[in-house]
C-alpha cells in the first residue's frame, strides 16, 4: 500500500490513449502540431498569452525556467527546503553555470517578502559579493502548504521593487490550485508570476512538464539552452499530447482534486500529530520508530521524515480501500 510519493503512481488512461493517438508521422521535435497548441491552451487556462515549452523532468523545468533569469554571477532566493536545493543534486548550479542559491527562512517552507529582504538587504552591491537575480517559491510548498494568491502578489511586488524575476516551481501546483478553488492564473498572483515550471508527471502524466513563460523573450533563451541540455527530445509530440491531455478537458485539476480528497481523509485521523496543515497531497505526520515500524509491518510504505515523523503522499490514483485502512492504522496507534 503505497505512499511514499505521487511520482509512483500510475499514469492516467487518457494519458496513454493521447499518447497512442499521437504515434503518426509529424514535424520532428517542437515543431508538430500538439506542440504548437501549448502556447494557445495554456493562455487560455491563464487568461493571458504565454509561451510554453515541454521537457522531461521537473529539475529540469526548474533549472531552464530560471537559467535566462540568473547570470553565472548571480543568485536565486529560495527557501532552505526548496527543491532546487534539497534535492537536485546540484543542478540549478550546472544550468545557470555556477550560479548560488540564496536560502531563506520561512514557516512551513514558504517564502515571505521580509523572509527574502532578511537574505538580500545585507548584500553589498558591489562586485565582491553575489547579487540577487531572481526568486524561486514553490505552489505547493515542499511541506505541502498553498500560497495564497495575496501571498504571492505581494512577493511578485517585492521582487518588481527590486527587479528581481519570479519562478514558480509547481511540481505540485494542480494540487495547490484545487486546494484554493482559485483560477491558475490567482494561484500565480494574478501575473506576478515571470515563469511557472507546471507539473504533470506527479499528477497523472508519464513524463512531461510545461515550462510556461509569462515575460518575453525568456522561452527564445531556452529554446537554445534546452537543445545544449540534451532535453530536445525529437519526438516531442509525445510529450505535448500527454500535456494537452491533462489540460484540454480539466483532467489536471481532476486528478489533484482527487489526491487532495484521500489526504484529507488521512489528514483527519492524524489529528493531533499533523506537522503542517494539510493543503494539498502531503502530510508530515510525528510518529515514532516503534509507530513507522507498526505500519509497515500491515504493508503500508512511506518516508521517514527524520527522527520522529514520516512523511505520507496521497496521488490522482489513490486506492480508496488503502487510503481508509490507513486512516484507520493511524487512528489506532
């Protein structure tokens, strides 16, 4: 009984037939007809024009999101628990070339305007020290909590104030976006947003993220820098047609309404022992060795999070009877 992560779970059915669908012959690369629907499809969910492009891996949508924002010399504020820095190994310093990540504090991993002027306001502006170039927050956070649009407003004005560029990671923003019955485009702070890494493959997709650019000028670079990173992948169209599939009819939002509905039934019987509020598809559960071993021992798997709690992830394909009996495992510690 799985939860240890929605990067386990099964890809959708319509996922596949899109997939299968698309194996005709077409224009190699971004250049078949699925690809050039995204820019289209994804102003439409926004209501605003964006450009947008595929790639395989959410490190890698992160990394090309920021790469045209932050110089080699530069540096991005994120949160101490962000992704790029916790768990990619590196890669935001291999993309942008040597570039820092500035980490900041923030409580259940989100980041606030006086959170990031704590980490750039010290910096001298002059050439011995790293300047900042960009901010990075994640929709939902690593520890599962949402942003509230005027939460990310406000960081979108902070960063305009003091022209920095804003990405959003959103390896989990389908999750977040149902949790807050808001529009995307709210869930982004109403364009504050510069450049959003929209993520599919934890949500129901086998292998393909949308890079969506709101500034441009920001996707002509990555066109490039994403040819020189090996993730041009010349069959493209397979990748567009698992993103339009999940976009075109909602079933991105249906997928994450349903992860968010078996973590809430999870949510309720760990009252009592819930880290951080349960507001998308994670929770972060205190338990002890004796407890993480007693729920392995009835088949459930998960992380540890740590000494003394664990880490339990719900998906779009959640098993209702897996979810109940471990709801129910919990409430009887």
């Amino acid at each position: 009984m799985q939860f240890m992560s929605d990067n386990a779970a099964r890809v959708h059915p319509k996922v596949w037939a899109a997939m299968q669908a698309a194996d005709a012959p077409d224009s190699p690369y971004d250049g078949d007809a699925l690809s050039r629907r995204l820019d289209s499809l994804f102003a439409d969910l926004f209501g605003r024009p964006c450009t947008v492009l595929w790639t395989a891996t959410g490190t890698s949508a992160n990394c090309l999101a920021l790469a045209p924002m932050v110089p080699p010399h530069g540096g991005v504020v994120c949160h101490r628990e962000a992704h790029i820095e916790m768990d990619e190994a590196g890669a935001p310093g291999f993309y942008l070339h040597g570039a820092k990540l500035m980490l900041a504090e923030g409580e259940g991993a989100k980041l606030t305007p006086s959170a990031i002027a704590a980490v750039i306001d010290p910096i001298r502006n002059d050439v011995h020290q790293v300047q900042p170039h960009a901010i990075s927050i994640t929709q939902a956070s690593e520890y599962g909590c949402a942003y509230r649009p005027a939460e990310v407003a406000a960081i979108g004005r902070f960063a305009h104030e003091r022209g920095l560029r804003l990405h959003m990671d959103g390896a989990r923003f389908a999750n977040a976006v149902s949790f807050l019955g808001c529009t995307p485009d709210e869930a982004c702070g109403s364009g504050a947003v510069h450049a959003l890494s929209f993520g599919f493959v934890k949500n129901g997709g086998m292998g393909a993220e949308a890079i969506v650019f709101f500034e441009d000028g920001l996707a002509d670079v990555v066109r490039y820098r994403r040819k020189r990173a090996g993730h041009l992948q010349s069959k493209g169209r397979f990748l567009a047609a698992q993103i339009v599939a999940m976009v075109e009819d909602g079933l991105w939002l249906d997928n994450a309404r349903a992860a968010n509905a078996a973590a809430q039934e999870l949510g309720a019987a760990c009252a009592g022992r819930l880290l951080h509020p349960v507001e998308a598809n994670e929770l972060f559960v205190r338990m002890t060795a004796a407890e993480r071993e007693a729920l392995r021992a009835q088949g459930f798997s998960f992380y540890d999070w740590g000494d003394d709690a664990a880490r339990l992830v719900t998906s779009w394909s959640s098993d209702a009877a897996h979810v109940s009996a471990l709801a129910r495992a919990v409430a009887a510690l």
